[in-house]
C-alpha cells in the first residue's frame, strides 16, 4: 500500500476471500475493503500507529466485491527511509 493509501499489489489469497482480481484494486484506495464494522476512532488509533513508523497487528473486518464481510488478520509494517514512511506493507 502506498503512503497515501492506494493498492499496489493484492495477493491471491486476499483476491480470493473479496472476490476481486488484482487488476481491479492495483491503484484504487485500501478503504474499497472499508467495512461500517469499526468506528472512525479505530481507523484514527490505527493510522497514528503506522505513520510514527510503528507496527500495528490485529483483526480487521472487510467487505468483499460481493458485499460480504470477511475477517483478516493482518500486521501493517511501515516501510521507513531516512525521509520517513515510504509505504505500508499488510502482511495476512
């Protein structure tokens, strides 16, 4: 995931569980899997951690193309230069 929060590549486990193919997330934003299961405080807390450069693991809820919900577990690592966070890497 870039810096401002667009897709730079979907694996094929997560293609598979929100039934779209890469082609179709490659450069849309990371909220098209934006479920109304959390609050607008946990995505918040969530960003404050990765934009310091920290680590953030836990469960997310998703929604797929279909519209249905699924859970992932993911970690988000930052990747960080002498300029700061380059890029975020969401490993499931």
């Amino acid at each position: 995931v870039s810096i401002d929060g667009t897709i730079i590549f979907l694996s094929e486990q997560i293609c598979k569980l929100s039934g779209y193919t890469e082609q179709e997330v490659v450069g849309k934003p990371v909220t098209l899997f934006k479920s109304d299961y959390h609050t607008p405080d946990f995505y918040e807390w969530m960003l404050g951690k990765i934009t310091k450069g920290n680590l953030w693991q836990g469960d997310i809820n998703c929604i797929g193309k279909n519209g249905v919900l699924f859970w992932l577990e993911i970690q988000v690592k930052p990747f960080v230069k002498n300029a700061g966070v380059q890029e975020y890497i969401v490993l499931t």
